[in-house]
C-alpha cells in the first residue's frame, strides 16, 4: 500500500465517523446521505481527492496529502482554492464551495472562505453535514462577528478588568485562537470570564461555552457567580437570557449555552469511561498520577463532535498544563482562553505568548502605594491650607 492509499484510507475512516456517506463516481447518488463525500471528482481544474455535497448540493472540498506531507500540508492551500473556484461537472444549479480541508489522515487543517481575511486551522477531525448545513444557513461567521464586537460598558467595572476585556476582544478580531488572562486572586477573574462568556454569545452568536475547573467546588463557585451576574445592557440575571448547566454526570444536554465541567469529567465524556469518584475532588495536577502523565488519545465521539464548543475558559489554567489535559482542549476546535494568577513558562508556551491581561500582586502593591502617597500628599495639602500656609 502507498503512503498516499494509506492516507485515503485514514480519511475515509474520519469521514464516516464525522457521519459522511463515502462514493466513488460509478455509484454516484447524492440523495443517498445528508453529506456524500464523492471520491476523485471532476472539475474543470481536474478531478478533486473529494468533493463533499449536503443535501446534493457542493459546499466543500477535501484535499489528500501522504502523512509525510504533515505541517507542510499548508503549502497546498493555493491547489485547494483552485479546486474552490472551478466549476463541478454536471452542477448546474448555482453553488459556492465554502469549506475547504486538506489532510493527511493524521492531520486535517479546515478554511471557511466566507470568514474575512480566511485562513486555515488545524481541527481534530472533520464536521458533520449538519454542521456544515447549519453554517451554510447562517449569515455571517462567528469570526466575521468578532471583529466587530461593541464598545464595553464600563460601569461597575475594575480598570484591569476592563483592560482585560477590551484586549481579549482585540485579540478574538485578530483570530487568534488562545489568550491568557493573568489576573491577581481576588481582582475579579471569574467575573470578567463570565463578561466575555456573555458577549461572546450575544455579540459574537457563539452557541456553546464550555468553562473548565479542576476542582468540583471551584464549578460549585463558577456557577454561583453565573447565577448572580447581571450585564450592563439587559438587567436580567445571565440564566435568564442563556442555558446554564454544570455537569454532575456524562450527559451533556444540547440546548444550553454555558457548561461547567471539570477536567476530569470531560476528559471521561469524551473517552466514555467511567469517572473516579473522588476523581473531581482533587486538583488535577494532583489527581493525575505519574504513570497517567503521558498522552492518552482522545478518539473521535459522535455524539459531542469537535464543533460542539466554540469557546472554552480554562480556569486556573495553571495548575493544569499536562499531557491529559491539553488532549481535551485540543480535540474541540474552539477558541481558549486560560484563567490564572500564577502563570509559569508552559503556561506562557501554550497561549502562545498571548497574554491580554497582566495584573499581578506587585502592580496592585504599586498602585496601592501610589495611592497611599497621593493620599498622603492630599491631606498634607489641606492641613496645610486649614493652617493657613497656603
């Protein structure tokens, strides 16, 4: 078998998980599925590895590179756009080839033509056709929409929160997929996480958040915050306007907006095993023993897909920067962003540098200390103004 037959293989495997009906053009029927995935297609730039149709219309193209392509699988992109742009033999109806993918079988990487300045990511697998049918019906992107969030009201809100905020959307407008905000304990994390959390799904029209703890009780205490949060512009309690709902077992409702799970509990979903029962009482960096410190793969579940979340909030990101957990952060194509106080360099490594809020124990000392002296100095100006020195 050739590198390239095994890699078709491998890609036909991820195609049918993600629930594509696979056809080679003698037994073409695109009413056969919602999604048919129709190998070696014509088109008048030549024949595509596959074209994939929802129902019976083309919307995306599947590019096939041996797996020793790997990370240079992106210098194809340009031979995937032409594919895009050509005309499919026999459609006569008008269409738009909107989703392209290239892949090796071990590494797909995924580009929405309709987001502005598009480029490509990598994702764990494939999108159902219903995804893909959902998008198609929308009409816009959440990317497009994050470049255009609103000016944040400001009242009620702390400085290095509202810095926090301000740059967090610079960042989701720039698209880039992870941000750290490094906040002291105390100054408001949770309550700005939950700001975002909200313009997010309002402004952005995300529909899933998934918020991540890795201890039971600080999901106990994210919800309770949720519960009580209230946004400037709408005067309803957050779980009045969006679902909430904290996971207490490995059932995962589809109509809510916010979800609050550990570590451990989503790691188990999406492994479908059975959760330790002391398992979410224990900080996960020390729950995780020596020998569960390597990677373990998370496979493809059908029923939470890789599009299930569209953002996650890791909370106290810090004490969780281990092989395990970064499978689970990874498997959903989601943008994260990463809670903590105390950062260290894999916590820097993993967001990528990208750290949009910096606001540690000795800035607060600082300011609390020039404080003191404008203080200081204000009640040395008035004394000395009742004594008549001025």
């Amino acid at each position: 078998m050739t590198p390239e037959e095994k890699a078709r293989l491998d890609i036909d495997e991820k195609l049918k998980q993600a629930g594509w009906i696979i056809q080679d053009m003698k037994e073409l029927n695109l009413s056969a599925s919602l999604g048919v995935a129709v190998r070696e297609f014509p088109t008048s730039a030549g024949e595509v590895d596959y074209a994939l149709f929802v129902d019976g219309e083309p919307v995306g193209i599947v590019e096939a590179k041996r797996e020793e392509k790997g990370e240079d699988i992106t210098t194809v992109e340009g031979q995937t756009s032409r594919y895009a742009n050509s005309t499919f033999k026999w459609i006569k109806a008008d269409y738009m080839i909107r989703f392209a993918y290239e892949a090796t079988g071990k590494l797909t990487r995924f580009t929405d033509y309709r987001d502005e300045k598009y480029r490509s990511r990598t994702i764990f697998s494939f999108h159902k056709p219903e995804t893909l049918r959902r998008l198609l019906a929308y009409q816009y992107t959440i990317r497009n929409n994050l470049k255009h969030l609103p000016e944040l009201d400001t009242t009620g809100f702390r400085d290095c929160q509202v810095k926090a905020i301000h740059n967090l959307d610079v960042s989701f407008a720039e698209n880039r997929p992870k941000a750290l905000i490094q906040m002291a304990t105390g100054a408001g994390k949770t309550f700005t996480a939950i700001t975002a959390a909200y313009r997010l799904l309002k402004y952005g029209r995300m529909n899933r958040i998934l918020f991540l703890v890795d201890i039971k009780s600080l999901g106990e205490q994210a919800e309770q915050e949720f519960r009580a949060y209230i946004p400037n512009d709408d005067h309803r309690p957050f779980t009045d306007i969006y679902g909430l709902y904290r996971l207490k077992s490995s059932r995962m409702p589809e109509n809510i907006q916010v979800y609050i799970s550990t570590i451990q509990r989503m790691y188990s979903i999406l492994k479908g095993e059975e959760l330790d029962e002391h398992a979410e009482e224990t900080p996960f960096s020390e729950y995780v023993t020596a020998e569960s410190k390597a990677p373990k793969e998370v496979v493809y579940n059908e029923k939470y897909p890789p599009e299930f979340f569209d953002c996650i909030i890791v909370d106290e990101c810090h004490r969780s920067i281990y092989n395990v957990w970064s499978q689970v952060l990874e498997y959903f194509d989601a943008f994260i962003i990463g809670l903590t106080a105390t950062p260290d360099k894999r916590t820097f490594a993993f967001f990528n540098q990208n750290v949009v809020s910096e606001y540690t124990r000795d800035i607060e000392k600082t300011l609390d200390s020039t404080l003191l002296q404008i203080k200081s100095m204000r009640q040395s100006i008035l004394k000395e103004a009742f004594e008549g020195r001025l």
